[in-house]
C-alpha cells in the first residue's frame, strides 16, 4: 500500500509540475507524512537507474568529454496497456515485444545533451529521441501523396512500392525488402529534409517490423537494425550525435556533423564505412606527381669580383 501511495505521488508530482500547480503537490506530501517520504525517495531512485540502465550509462560518459555540457534526460510516465492496445487496433497491427514494453515502461524518450565550441558559444547537438506513443502515424500515404504530385514522378523518382536489397544482420545474408500495398510504414523520425527513420512492416501479419532509413532525396532504402532495441542501442552507442543514421546512407553526413565525429567518435566513421554501401572512387596507386628537373638545383660557379670586373672589362 505503502510503495501504492509512492508510485501515485511520483505521478501527481509529474503531472502537477507540468501544469505548474505546486499546491497540490504540497497537500499531497502532507497527507502522506514522513512515514512514507522514504518510499517516495527510493521511487524517484528507482526511476533514475531506470533511464541510467535504458541509456546504458551514456549520461556519465558524456560527462567525461571535454567541453560537452547539459547532459539532460526527460522523464516520462509510461504508456497504460490500453493506450498501447489502442493504437495497435488503429492501425491493425501489432508492436514488437520490445517496443511494447519499452513503451509501458516509457512514453517516449528525450535524451540531449550540449557542446561548448567557444567560452560564450554552447549549442545543443546532441539529441536521441523518441517521440511519443500517439506521434508514430503512417507515412506511407503521405509519402504517395509526393509522389503523385511530383510532375516528373515516373522519370525522376522511382516507386516508393518496390524491392531493395539489404543484409541482414543477424544471419549476414542478402535480403529482400519487399513493400506492397499492405505494407505499413511509420516513422519514428524525421532528419531534416534529408530521410525519414522508418518502422517497416512488410505485412500486418508480420511479428518482426524492421528499422530503415528512407532517403527522401532519391527514396532509397537503407536498413539500419532488425529490431527496435538494436536501434536503440545504435543510438547510443552513437552518443547521440546529429545525424548519425546518415553514415548508413548513401549522401553522408553534413560536414559540420562529420568534424564532431572526429572530435568526439573518429571511430565510429570507422566502423560505419563498411555498411555505408557507397561508390568508392578508386585511387590510382601511383599518382601524377610533379616532376621536378634535377637542373634547378645545379650549383654555379662562383668566380671572385675580380674576374668579374675582368670579365666586364674585356
């Protein structure tokens, strides 16, 4: 009853800070007394090692780099089970276990963190988000809309309904993604205007969606993780740098992104080149240098003023 009374209080705590009422907040530690402020205590504990386990540690991480600051990570009530089953009967599919119970452990997830480029410059730029339950909608119409208002659709984009190859993985075989029109799409974020972060359900039978980057400049596929907690993990590992789903694309990152990799993570450019799937230019081993001609660095004969004047003279 007691730990009842603590899990309702750490509620009302979140929902009254939000709505900036911090006299009921009072009354509320009123009526339960100082018996129960430790429970209340070891609550608002067990949520922090909650987000310290769900990010793996990365907020002590960042705070031994230097000139990176603000470490922040939002807390979030959890989704109730029927806001889940809610949103599955809407779009008449079902959620990965891991993301179900992430999201009945968490309505989303707002990581971010800042870098310190000069004494009076600090810019947020790290960021690992997750939007919240209700904010994942199907993209795919949205996406067919574009293309059938695009006047050149046939000849310069291709169909976003089509086949792509990517490897898998977990096997580390050449798969298929084939999306028809009962495939289900959602995406789970938006990196400018560059590509989209895609839930992607082949059918609505299927018990597995996989993780992929949609290229909103060509609409090219790129995979990026076989389940929701790898993406997870990938974001992490990442450190939440800007755009860092973008070094699985074909386009890259933005330089600026590209200089705090190297700052921060040069070895997650490493890693990275082998999925990117780019065009390597090859490079000729032996490269045109400049030759030089070895007369340049003859030396003359040095003869005395004397026979200069003679010289001169004659």
């Amino acid at each position: 009853m007691i730990k009842r009374a603590g899990r309702e209080l750490i509620n009302t705590y979140y929902i009254e800070n939000r709505r900036k009422n911090h006299f009921i907040l009072n009354i509320n530690f009123y009526k339960i007394g100082q018996s129960q402020m430790t429970t209340i205590k070891n609550v608002v504990d067990l949520d922090d090692m909650f987000y310290e386990s769900l990010s793996l540690g990365l907020a002590k991480v960042l705070n031994c780099i230097p000139r990176i600051t603000n470490v922040t990570c939002e807390k979030r009530l959890p989704c109730e089970k029927a806001q889940v089953t809610a949103w599955e009967s809407r779009h008449n599919i079902y959620l990965p276990d891991d993301m179900k119970r992430f999201y009945l452990s968490t309505d989303g997830f707002n990581f971010y963190w800042s870098y310190q480029y000069s004494p009076n410059d600090i810019r947020r730029v790290g960021h690992i988000h997750f939007p919240h339950l209700i904010q994942i909608t199907l993209v795919r119409d949205n996406i067919d809309t574009i293309l059938s208002s695009s006047p050149n659709t046939a000849v310069t984009i291709p169909p976003i309904i089509r086949q792509s190859n990517y490897i898998d993985s977990t096997s580390g075989y050449l798969n298929h993604l084939n999306l028809n029109s009962r495939s289900k799409i959602f995406e789970l974020s938006t990196i400018t205007d560059l590509a989209k972060v895609c839930l992607v359900y082949e059918t609505p039978e299927s018990s597995n969606p996989k993780i992929f980057l949609l290229e909103m400049g060509t609409f090219k596929w790129q995979f990026l993780a076989d389940t929701f907690t790898e993406y997870l993990r990938m974001s992490i590992a990442h450190l939440g740098l800007p755009y860092w789903e973008l070094c699985f694309s074909s386009c890259g990152l933005p330089s600026w992104t590209e200089q705090l990799f190297l700052l921060l993570a040069p070895h997650l450019l490493e890693k990275n080149e082998n999925r990117r799937l780019k065009n390597i230019v090859c490079v000729n081993e032996n490269p045109p240098y400049n030759v030089l001609d070895p007369a340049v660095f003859r030396t003359k004969p040095r003869c005395s003023r004397q026979s200069q004047k003679n010289r001169i003279n004659n």
